[in-house]
C-alpha cells in the first residue's frame, strides 16, 4: 500500500491555492526593487508623466511577472535551504513541496511570454538586449551548472542585475544612457544582497550551499556590504547629495549596525528594516522631484 501511494503522482493544486501560492512566490513585498528602477529610468528620461503603452506594459511587467522569474526560479533550486528556513512558507518566501513545482514551472513562461513578444515587437534591439541580460543574470543566478547563488562573491555581485531595468527608458528614446545612478544601484543591489543573505546563513550551511555569506561570516559580509552602500551614495554625489546621504544614513546604518552585533539573530531583526529601505529611498527621491516640478511652475 505505501508503495502504491509512493507512485500516486500528487494532485493539481486548485486554481485558487495555484493563484495564491504563485503570488506568494513572488513576494509582493519585494515588487519594489524591480519596479522602483522602472520608475527612477522614466524619471531620469523625463517621461515619468508620459503615459505611453510601452511605459505602462514595462512597469506591469517588472510586478508580478518579473519577479515570478526571479523567485520562482530561485524557490525551485533553494528547496532544500527553504524547507529548514525559519522564515520561509509566509510572505518573506514560499516553501515549495513537490506538487508546486510542476505548475510553477509552467506558470513562468506562461506569465512572461506576452510581455516579452511585446518588447520583441515594440523596443529597440539596446532595450531588449538590455532585459535579456537582466533576465538571463537572474536564471543562472538560481539554476545550474552555473547557479551564481552557490558561488561566494559571484552571488552576490550578480545582483547588478536588478539596476539594468532603469537604462530602459533611456534607449527607447535614444537617450545617453544614466551612467552615474545605474552604477549607484549596481553598487547598492550588490551591498543589499549580501547584508539580506546574513539572516539565512544557518539554513544555507545546514544544505551545503555557499554564499557570500557562509564564506565570508557575519563580520566580513557587513564589512563587504558596507562597502559597497558607501560606493553607492559616492557614485550618487554627482546627481543628488540628498540621495546620496540617504543612502549612507540608511542602508550604511544598517550594515554598521549588523558590525556592532554581528550575529545572525540581528540580520534578522534588521531585515524588516531592509526591506523598507527602497521605500524610504523612493520617498527621499520623491520629494526632490515634487521641488523640481514645484521650481518648474513657479518659473
């Protein structure tokens, strides 16, 4: 009987469970570092007001379908770190059983496919090159034989993939690309990767999985991440002091913090703290373009 059940393959999950499990895999909580670049490149281009199609169908893109390839890839190749994850099977990441894979590997074309015809039809081959490459860092991020994931340093340096999205706007209107704030979310993608992976140290050591994090301990990792959010606020000088202090005051502050109690526990605590970060940054850009607009009407 147990090896009747043993070859009895799982059940389809119900169309409601599928839609909720696929959004959790998403991590809506995360949207923003996907579509806050989408909404920095139309502000850069000057078209953040500009309502077009090919505006609309970007920013749709970079929510949920985006980030379903980005983490559903990623739950797929991290079963194993996930099932003794604490903190994974809620809205900081799913915890997926055998009968999600299936569908959730599916699901992801599926979802991707109309919008990535579109931009074959509708940008420009620098556009398009430009999302390919962001969506090609982020599978060989999760999937082997390359599996950056698992390769400390490389790990968390393929992170410069979550900037590419803000050149976009720029080279569909054949502008010059914004050099000094797509080096500065490189710089940052980089930092906030390493400082975030600190708080699964323990589940990626009990899977055997190396990161920048295992490698180099909790120490070593704030120093690393530290370095690069004070090479992300440098690299923004040239465009806004205030955002660049933000981004020292804040992410800088956290990786300190992490320094002075350098323990898994406090990566933890602080998490919550990371994750509202690209908030707080978004909101410090956004006040300087509600003065730019505010100058703009008074002269």
């Amino acid at each position: 009987m147990n090896r009747t059940r043993a070859l009895t393959p799982p059940a389809p999950l119900a169309p409601a469970r599928l839609a909720r499990q696929l959004l959790l895999v998403s991590r809506p909580a995360l949207w923003i570092n996907t579509v806050g670049v989408g909404v920095v490149g139309l502000w850069l281009a000057g078209s953040l007001w500009s309502w077009e199609a090919r505006w609309l169908v970007l920013l749709l893109w970079l929510t949920f379908p985006y980030n379903l390839l980005i983490y559903g890839l990623n739950d797929c190749s991290d079963r194993a770190e996930d099932a003794v994850s604490e903190r994974k099977g809620g809205w900081q990441g799913a915890r997926l059983e055998a009968e999600h894979l299936r569908p959730l590997l599916w699901a992801i074309p599926f979802v991707n496919a109309p919008f990535v015809l579109y931009f074959v039809l509708a940008f420009p081959s620098a556009a398009l090159l430009t999302l390919t490459l962001a969506m090609l860092l982020f599978t060989l991020y999760s999937l082997p034989p390359v599996r950056f994931k698992s390769r400390p340093l490389l790990d968390s340096l393929s992170n410069v993939a979550y900037a590419l999205p803000v050149l976009v706007p720029a080279q569909l209107l054949g502008q010059p690309w914004p050099l000094w704030p797509l080096l500065a979310l490189m710089a940052w993608s980089v930092g906030k990767h390493a400082f975030d992976a600190v708080q699964d140290l323990t589940a990626d050591r009990s899977a055997g999985v190396r990161t920048v994090a295992t490698t180099l301990g909790v120490v070593a990792t704030a120093r690393w991440s530290l370095g690069w959010f004070v090479l992300a606020g440098a690299l923004l000088l040239p465009v806004s002091e205030l955002s660049a202090c933000s981004v020292w005051l804040m992410s800088g502050a956290l990786s300190l913090r992490l320094l002075r109690d350098p323990r898994e526990a406090t990566a933890r605590r602080l998490y919550p703290l990371s994750l509202l970060s690209p908030w707080l940054l978004g909101a410090v850009a956004g006040v300087q373009l509600v003065y730019q607009l505010a100058r703009a009407v008074a002269s």
